[in-house]
C-alpha cells in the first residue's frame, strides 16, 4: 500500500488560498480517478478537487470553512501501488509546474477582488488573526479598516472572522461605538462612498423568503462595487446586419455539416470588437488609483447564461489574432463548457473588455455595468426586421432591412464621449461592412 497526498492545486496567478466548503467523500471511502472528493470556493470561482489516483480516503487535514493555502495537502489516499505516488515537492529554485486546476463550477466575476481599498491601506492577516480573501474583499468593498476588522469578533474556527460576521458587523455598522484609535495612528480621511441605510422590508404572512445562492451575493457585491468604483455613462448606435444575416444563413448548414457545431453571430461581433480595440487601444484599460494600465493584450469576456439563469464571463486569451474560424471555435467551446460547469478557473480570469449579448433575452437594448476592473462593456441587442431609409445613386426608397443596437457602457473617468462614442460606431462600421465573400 501506498500513501497518496492529494494537495490544493493552482488555481489562476492570483488565487493563494481557498476555503473548504464541503466534503464529498468520507474516510473510508472508495475514490474513483478524477472523482471529486471535496469542494472550495475562493472569491472567483467554486470548484470541485478531483482525486489524481484510485484508492481509499484513510485521512483528512481540514475541516468544513478551514482556510487552505494552494500547495497544502488537504486529504491522505491509499492506494494500491508500492510505492507512493506522489512526494513532497522538495526547494530546486525552479517554477514548480501548475497542477491541474479543479473544474470550476458556477461563479462569476469574478471578481470582488477589484474593490477600492480604503485609506487605511489593504487589509493584512497577522499573527492570531487570520482573514480569507473573500472577508478582506468584503472589508475593501464596504471600507472597513484593519482596526476595525480586527475588532470584529469572529465565531469561525480559532475566533477567524467569517463571512457572516463581517455581514453582520456591515449590517449592524451605524449602531457600533467609534472604535479607539492609537495616537501614534491618527484616524485618515474616509474616501469610499458613505453606504446607505438600509430599508426596512415588509413580509407577509403569504410571502416567500428565499435566501441568495452564494454566486447571488458575489454577484451581488461585485455589481454594487463597480457602480460605487467607476462613473458609467453610455453610447447606442443602430447598426445594419442585413449583409451579416444573409451570409451566415448562406453559410451555417456548410458550417455545421463541415465542422459538427453550430455557426451563431456571436463569433462574427466578438471579432468586430477585437479589431475595434485595436484601432481604440485606450478602450483596453484599467485603472490602477491614479494610473492607467494599457494592456498588452485583448482578451473578451464573453457573457454566458448557466442552467440556473446566472451570468458567468469566460475569457477568449489573445482574441484580435484568431481568424474567424478560430474565434466561432473558440465561442462554442467556452459557452458549451460554461453551461455544463466545467470551465477552469484561468479561464474566467484576465478579460481586458466584455460583450454581453442581451438580444438573446428578447432586449433591444441595455445598459450593462462594467466588468471591473476594466473600463467598458459593449451590449449587443436583438436583430429586428425593420422598414429602413436606403440611399441609392438612383433615389432613396424604403426597403427591409436587419438591425440592431449597440449598447456601450464605459467609465467616465478615463473614458470620454468621444472615445467611446467612435469606439462603438468602430464597431458598428466593421458589422455593416461585412463582406458577403467571407470564407470561413
């Protein structure tokens, strides 16, 4: 027998820990390869670890809402092989290979982890007090300091602050005595947004109370902090599809037979986009405080409507150097991973700019909210059949024609009218312009 150490693997550059959320096995259970034997959550992505080998759990190092560092063995497995499996990695100097990530299961944003810091300066654990990265994310949302986090008394393991005490301290907030500060500590200046009282909700003896997923308060934050981070404002244009509709009706039944999936208009707009932020570089942005970060590269968010009618945001890496072909293969396999919870956490991570596509709701339009920590979200409505005015060397006349609107939201603060006004029209031009010659 043998004695394998099943440890928490990479998760993306920035995840350094998670919080274990369930176990799936027990000891004394028999584990399958690749059969998931416990969950974690981190503030991106709920995910599933997988068993590398076959064999019986015989230990486990974590309890239920322990935090854990990625590389930490979290559970022992025996296993019929002579000798172990796996050894503990020993210091050589060099980049230890990534493990592969765990399935990510349904989560967004993605993403509190852009919310401002106060002026106190970022949260820290310390000696005795130690805070998982979804309570210091919660903390800089709701502009908490360090003195006052670590005045919260905390009901998790060893007196840790929980999720639910840093809710309930938020809650509560108004009412608590102002919290002494060391002379050598003069108290600084508030710069997060005062946050409002709450409004009392009347219930019913009728009404039914549901509580929020998980993902619907992530959610739920996430949204929140971006409305309180950047100054949203919006562009529209109309745009012609007429000769974009006409191709891809020419083209789908080749497309499908030739390739075994479906040819949509998603790809084709994720490509206008991708070269409009080539043209527009200063639309691929974040802002960092008082700098603005270009970034090298164009990755697109992709919006993508899961089972349970949340909204996850893969990535598309590197998306102005994929050919047409390469993008619809690209789109289909994110948004074809996204609905059955299998994307892996790299892969929601590092979007530059995102496109949601709320025409597929029915909407002719919308006002997304910024993706932080980017600067701009376009929204793409439903294609409608509509009379339209058509300019000809002969006269104008009314004709049918296929259309729809272009939604663009983007921060005021670095982003002006005009920029994001040709930037969107950038887009529109390259959508009316589609040649109807277009191989794929």
């Amino acid at each position: 027998m043998a004695r394998f150490e099943l440890k928490l693997p990479k998760m993306g550059e920035s995840v350094a820990e998670a919080t274990l959320t369930a176990w799936l096995k027990e000891v004394g259970d028999t584990i399958e390869l690749d059969e998931p034997v416990l969950e974690i959550a981190t503030d991106k992505v709920d995910s599933e670890v997988p068993s590398e080998v076959e064999g019986v759990l015989v230990e486990k190092l974590f309890e239920v809402d322990d935090v854990i560092q990625v590389g930490a063995t979290i559970a022992i497995i025996e296993t019929d092989a002579k000798e172990a499996v796996a050894e503990t990695s020993k210091p050589t100097g060099a980049t230890t290979e990534a493990i592969t990530a765990p399935q990510a299961a349904k989560e967004i944003e993605k993403q509190v982890e852009t919310a401002k810091e106060t002026a106190q300066g970022p949260i820290t654990s310390s000696e005795g007090r130690f805070y998982s990265p979804l309570v210091k994310n919660i903390a800089a949302t709701e502009g908490i300091s360090q003195t006052e986090l670590d005045s919260i008394k905390g009901t998790g393991k060893d007196g840790r602050v929980t999720k639910n005490d840093i809710l309930k301290y938020v809650e509560t907030r108004g009412a608590q005595p102002q919290v002494a500060v060391s002379q050598s500590k003069p108290v600084q200046p508030q710069t997060s947004a005062p946050q409002p009282a709450k409004t009392p909700v009347n219930i019913n003896a009728e009404d039914e109370v549901i509580e929020m997923t998980r993902m619907g308060k992530l959610i739920s934050q996430h949204m929140t902090a971006s409305i309180a981070t950047s100054a949203h404002v919006q562009s529209f244009v109309e745009c012609d599809v007429t000769n974009i509709w006409n191709w891809r009706n020419k083209m789908k039944d080749k497309f499908e037979k030739r390739e075994g999936e479906k040819l949509t208009f998603t790809p084709i707009f994720m490509e206008a986009v991708a070269k409009a932020l080539r043209d527009f570089p200063m639309m691929n942005i974040s802002v960092d405080g008082d700098r603005i970060i270009k970034r090298s590269n164009i990755n697109l968010g992709m919006a993508a409507a899961l089972p349970d009618g949340n909204l996850i945001v893969p990535v598309i890496k590197n998306a102005d150097r994929l050919n047409l072909l390469g993008m619809a293969k690209a789109v289909n396999d994110l948004a074809d991973r996204a609905r059955q919870n299998k994307l892996k956490p790299d892969e929601i991570q590092g979007g530059t700019y995102t496109v949601t596509n709320v025409g597929t709701f029915g909407s002719v339009m919308g006002t997304p909210i910024i993706n932080q920590p980017q600067v701009g979200i376009l929204a793409l409505g439903a294609i409608r059949k509509v009379p339209a005015v058509i300019e000809t060397p002969q006269g104008d006349f009314i004709g049918i024609r296929y259309k729809m609107f272009l939604s663009h939201s983007y921060d005021h603060r670095v982003v002006n009218g005009a920029l994001g006004g040709q930037f969107v029209k950038r887009v529109a031009d390259y959508l009316e312009n589609w040649d109807m010659n277009t191989t794929i």
